[in-house]
C-alpha cells in the first residue's frame, strides 16, 4: 500500500512541480484505527477532526470489498484533476461549484502538506480507505499552488508573503 499511495501522489505533486509527501506512521496508525471504526459500524463519513491524534486533512474512499486495488482506489482521488480549476481558492476550486467534487485531489496536491499516511479497513461487504494528511490542505481563502511564505530575503529588506 505504502510504495502505491506514495508513488501515484508524489507523481502528480511532482508534475507540478511540488516537493513529495512523506510515510508517516503516526498518520497511518490514525488513519488505520479510522478506517477499522467505520468498518465495524458501517458508517462511511469524515471523522470529527478533535477525534485525530493528529491534526490532519482526511481522504476517504469506499467500494466492493475486493473489487478494486489501491491503484484504483488513490486513482479516483486523482482523477477529480479534471474538474480543477486552476488558480482557484477554497471553496471556489471545482468548474461543478462544489469543491467537495475536487477536495481529495487538491489535498493530495495543497503545497504546504508533506505527510501522508493511509490504512484500509474491511468489512463483510465493502474496503474503506483512509488517508490522513499533515499538515491539511483545503484551507478556506487559499489555493493549493499558492506560495508557501518565506523568509525575509536577505539584503534587500523586502518581505515576501504568501499563503500556506
């Protein structure tokens, strides 16, 4: 799972040029006891971001137990791209009007989060996949390309401001 999730995503980060997400086990291990709770209940739904051991950005997916690999599974999140709107900011990303329809594929993207971790939990019936992102992308205001904020440039007192 790790090489997949990792692999599929760093790709498209790297496409436009955006430094890669790292494995985080911490974010797994959340995301594993996520996916194993909404496996036993049967309840497919975000969790309650005060429930995440750490604060992070949440992808979900859900399907036939089985029916689908993990290619297909980070595939969909990553297929949401054609909606994107390009220079978009939160909520106005998606050419739909609803940012919901493009929320995992500019998570994935969002410039300032470096970590992922992800877990799948199964059920009789269905594989519920979670992914956990450090830090969370998706913030209201700003845009997932938009530049990190830096530093003051040395030697010409000029500061330069950006959004996370």
């Amino acid at each position: 799972m790790q090489d997949v999730v990792l692999g599929m995503q760093n790709e498209e980060r790297e496409s436009l040029g955006l430094a890669p997400l790292e494995w985080d086990a911490a974010l797994a291990a959340d995301a594993n006891r996520y996916a194993r709770s909404m496996a036993r209940t049967g309840v497919f739904a975000h969790s309650n971001r005060a429930s995440r051991s750490v604060p992070s950005g949440e992808n979900l997916w859900m399907g036939t137990r089985g029916a689908f690999d993990y290619e297909a599974m980070i595939g969909s999140f990553l297929d949401e791209k054609r909606m994107m709107r390009r220079g978009g900011r939160m909520p106005d990303l998606s050419t739909t009007g609803r940012w919901q329809d493009v929320g995992h594929y500019s998570q994935i993207i969002w410039r300032s989060t470096r970590k992922v971790g992800c877990a799948l939990g199964e059920s009789a019936q269905y594989d519920y996949l979670v992914c956990r992102y450090y830090p969370a992308g998706n913030v209201f205001g700003q845009g997932p390309l938009d530049a990190e904020p830096s530093v003051l440039a040395s030697g010409n007192g000029v500061m330069a401001h950006g959004t996370k």
